[in-house]
C-alpha cells in the first residue's frame, strides 16, 4: 500500500467520520475510467449501501454476505426491479474489491450475497420498429425553432449509429473528422475504449445543416443556448416528445436506449453479422448485443431456410 495512503483515507474509522465515506468512494471512481453517467450511477449506488448500513447501525467494513442479502430484499421490496438491484450490488461490489486491493477488507462480502438473476436475453427497454424509427425522424423533420437542428442531429446519431445518449451528448466539435473518404466521429466510449464510427449520409446532412448554425468552433457538439453541453435528460424527454408527436404507442415509456436497441435489430434483420454489430455498437460481449436484437427470434431468420436452399442449388435439376 506504499503510495496510496496520500490518495485515500485510512480504511479503518473512515465511516464514522464526516464525509469519509464519500472520500474513499471518490478516490475508488478516480481509480475507473467511467463516463461521467456511470461515475455519478456507481456514486450513488454505493451512497445507498453506506446509508442503509448506517440505518442499520453496520459498519460497512464489517458487513457479510448476510447484510449484502438484507440489502438486497430491502431493495426489492420498495419495490425495485431485479436488474435494477443487480446494477446496485455489481456497484457496490466493484467498490469492495477496491477496499479489497488496499487490504481494508478481507473479501468482498457481494461475492458470496443472492444477486437477484437477470436473463441476458431480456430486455426492459421498450423498442421500436423500423417504421417507428422512421416516424420519429419526420417528427424531427417537422420541427421548428432555435433548437430543431441540433435536436435532427441528435436524433439522426441515435437512430443511425446506436450511439449510446451518454457517447452522443459526449461528443466535442473536434470528434468529427474524415477518414478515407468517410465522415466519422472519434470518440471515447463505454470503458475508455476508443470508438470510431462512419456517419450515414443521413447523419451526415443532419450534421451539416446544424453546423451551419452552430459553427465549427470547438467545444461541445451538441451545445445548449449558453453553450453548455447537451445533457442525457434533454434527450430523454426530445425522444418521447417527438414519439409523441409520431403517434407512437408507449411514448412516455421510452428513452435513447430504444432506439439503439432499434438500430441493433435493423442491422441484423438486413443481415449484418452479430459481430460487426457488436464492434458498432462497442459492446464487449456478443451476449449483450444479441439481448438487444428483439427480432431474433423471428423465424423467418432461422438457418434452416438458408442451409436447405443452398442444398437445392446444389442439386441437379
């Protein structure tokens, strides 16, 4: 632990002093490289452990599995949905295993808890068919006022690339660029893994046509009247608005990830193969896309179709 004691509080009596468990949990996130969305996410998961413990009159470096558990059904009861509690507990894990690392706890008490199971081949995310999609970029289309551009834009980057909303309000001026004769972004995604995507002519036109109002100078892409960055909340309620406006069933229900998992299931239904769409999509499991494809069940896509048809070409008439 040489070196570590000028960037985090002594593990020992951290919690019963004011502010020390907020401390450590800085100098845990300044240890990930996160999003910012994540960052903030993992902050609070772990401010409601360390709250419930305190209710609980628990020391958080003395829980068991047992505590982890009671947390868990504590959670559920509110009530909360599973894969909302198991985002909760992988929080609060990944936060032990750093007081692991520093020798502040013997194990990591999540490891041995109840976590709530999440199929990976479901989704809660309300989705969209392709019309739909289509429907909403009219909407955008029909917009007017200071902000309809930039707020085409937006939308455009969600439906044609799957971008996640935290990548697209992420974006700065200087992520777009060309390469070989392609736009791109170059951007840093989920992880702090480096991302680069090829812009449709969509997404291209929309870019262009908001540029021309905003400018090409630098700072945020996406920028609000004061020039402040874009945020995940304004996009939330541009998508329902303009589903809304679509007529689109569910509006209010669904969020930027709907279009992403949209973008996911047009690329597989034209055939894109699952592992292109998991590069696009920087997804670092194949799992997670295939749980965002909601088509894939459809049988006019099983391979049985296609091996008997390659058997009849190779018949003789």
């Amino acid at each position: 632990m040489t070196g570590m004691s000028s960037l985090v509080p002594q593990p020992r009596g951290f919690i019963e002093k004011s502010g020390g468990a907020q401390e450590f949990t800085e100098a845990w996130l300044a240890n990930r490289r996160l999003s910012e969305h994540t960052r903030a996410a993992y902050r609070r998961d772990v401010h409601g452990w360390v709250s419930w413990c305190t209710e609980q009159n628990l020391d958080p470096l003395r829980a068991t599995f047992l505590d982890v558990n009671a947390y868990a059904r504590a959670l559920e009861a509110r009530p909360m949905a599973a894969a909302t509690v198991a985002r909760k507990m992988s929080g609060v894990s990944s936060w032990y295993d750093f007081l692991v690392k520093l020798q502040a706890v013997p194990a990591n008490p999540v490891s041995g808890a109840d976590r709530p199971y999440v199929s990976r081949d479901h989704s809660a995310t309300l989705g969209l068919t392709p019309g739909e999609v289509g429907d909403i970029l009219a909407a955008a289309d029909r917009q007017h006022g200071p902000t309809a551009l930039r707020d085409r834009a937006v939308i455009t980057f969600l439906a044609d690339l799957g971008l996640r909303v935290s990548e697209a309000c992420g974006l700065d001026a200087t992520d777009v660029g060309w390469e070989r004769g392609h736009r791109t972004l170059r951007f840093v995604g989920k992880g702090g893994r480096a991302r680069r995507r090829a812009l449709t002519p969509g997404a291209s036109t929309a870019l262009d046509a908001y540029l021309s109002e905003r400018g090409t100078h630098p700072g945020p892409l996406f920028a609000t009247a004061t020039g402040g960055r874009l945020d995940r909340h304004a996009v939330f309620r541009l998508v329902r608005k303009l589903a809304a406006e679509a007529g689109i069933p569910g509006a209010d229900r669904l969020s930027p990830h709907s279009l992403r998992h949209a973008f996911a299931t047009a690329a597989r239904d034209v055939g894109i193969p699952l592992e292109d769409v998991q590069d696009a999509m920087g997804h670092a499991d194949p799992r997670t896309t295939r749980r965002y494809d909601r088509d894939r069940h459809n049988l006019d896509r099983d391979p049985s179709y296609s091996i008997a048809a390659a058997r009849a070409r190779r018949s003789p008439a």
